[in-house]
C-alpha cells in the first residue's frame, strides 16, 4: 500500500525497507506486535471472572488435523513477543512498565 502511495512499482526495484525510510513508517509486524501485547496486558490485568478472561478456558476439540504445519495458537504467538520486548507475563500487570516496553514509536514522532 505505502509504495502505491508513493507511487513506485515493483519495476523501480526499491526495497520496502527504503520505502518505509522514505516514509516514515515503522513495519507492520512491529505494530501489530504492540497491539497483541496491549491486548495481552488489558486481559490479565481484568479479574479472572472478568467476560475477557473466559477464552483462557476454552478446550479446543483434538480432532483429524490437516495436512502442514499446524496453526500458532494465541498463547504461543504472545509468548515469542514477550520474549522480543524482553517481558514477562508478570510484568504485564504493571501498566506502566509493560507500556514503556511494549509502545513503538512511528519514525515521525522520532524525527520530532
């Protein structure tokens, strides 16, 4: 999307990471790293009978799996970006530590 707004193709040969630098853009796998582990943080720090916290519980049914790697689940994923911001699920109850850990700035407010 950002090199149709910038309006280069393929055949520029420009690599997404410059393009990124160009625009000042962080990549999305880092925002959505921090959106997941604000998630994550809002939900253990809501009561254990809190609506949110029930989809700990839920037992998925073992059945036929299908053929490949089989799909991360939401725990694993969570637990690969904790180890990426250095976290743990502790220090996910402490709002302002885990904010300071987890936020990612935009190159723009980096530039200001």
């Amino acid at each position: 999307m950002i090199r149709w707004m910038c309006a280069y193709t393929r055949m520029d040969r420009i690599s997404n990471g410059a393009i990124r630098d160009l625009v000042k853009v962080v990549p999305i796998e880092d925002k959505m790293r921090e959106i997941r582990l604000r998630w994550f943080g809002h939900m253990k720090r809501r009561s254990v009978d809190a609506s949110v916290r029930r989809c700990e519980r839920i037992n998925i049914p073992k059945g036929k799996r299908g053929k490949g790697r089989p799909k991360k689940s939401l725990e694993e994923v969570i637990r690969e970006d904790l180890k990426v911001v250095r976290l743990t699920e502790d220090m996910a109850q402490g709002r302002r530590l885990s904010r300071d850990r987890i936020k990612i700035l935009d190159r723009r407010e980096l530039a200001s």
